[in-house]
C-alpha cells in the first residue's frame, strides 16, 4: 500500500476514491473519522488520505488525479428549455423534470462562468 493522495476534506477524498475505481485502481480511504480528534492530534494528521492497494498502480493514479486537479471549475446556470428551471451549468438533466441539458449547452454561445 502506497499514500496517494491527501484531501482537504472528506467529499474530496470520496471523489478522488470514486475517479480511481472508475480507473479499476483499487483503494482505501483513511482519517474518515478523525477529524473529530482534531485538538487532541495535530489538524494535519487528521485529513483524508486515499491510499492505494497495489503499488504498481501509482503513477496511473497520479494521473488519475493530476486529471482531476486540472479540471476547471465551471459555475453559473442554465435555463432548462422543457420547464425553465434554473440549473447549474454542470448538469446533464434538469433537477426539476429530468429533462436533458445537453443541447442547452451547445447552442449557448456564452455561458454564464
């Protein structure tokens, strides 16, 4: 087992976890529960770590997660055309009536960012 990644918070930690079975990379989270400890250990020992099964697995995993970290953080909504309820620009479907998104998303030539 080989430390690959420290969150900064536990749903971090659970995306990263979730990115790396979608890649078939086996691991284990870490600190789930310590946080409620912090005072008693140092806050840095606290945070969420993912860790992974099989060594050999490691640099996959890096770029598992360089992926991630690269990924630009998309805000601001978009109108669904079936029952015109906002939603944030990273849905698929609308939260309201499931209606798709995607053509939304095409056909809009400035999103709100």
């Amino acid at each position: 087992m080989r430390k690959l990644y420290t969150a900064n918070h536990l749903l971090e930690a659970y995306i990263i976890l979730d990115l790396l079975e979608s890649a078939y990379i086996p691991a284990k989270l870490f600190n789930v529960y310590a946080q409620g400890g912090v005072g008693d250990i140092p806050f840095t020992h606290a945070y969420p770590e993912v860790w992974i099964i099989r060594d050999y697995d490691f640099e996959r995993g890096r770029a598992v997660i360089i992926a991630y970290e690269q990924t630009p953080q998309v805000s601001g909504t978009l109108t669904c055309p079936a029952c015109g309820e906002d939603n944030p620009y990273n849905f698929q479907l609308c939260w309201q009536c499931g209606a798709g998104l995607e053509l939304v998303k095409e056909n809009s030539q400035d999103p709100k960012l």
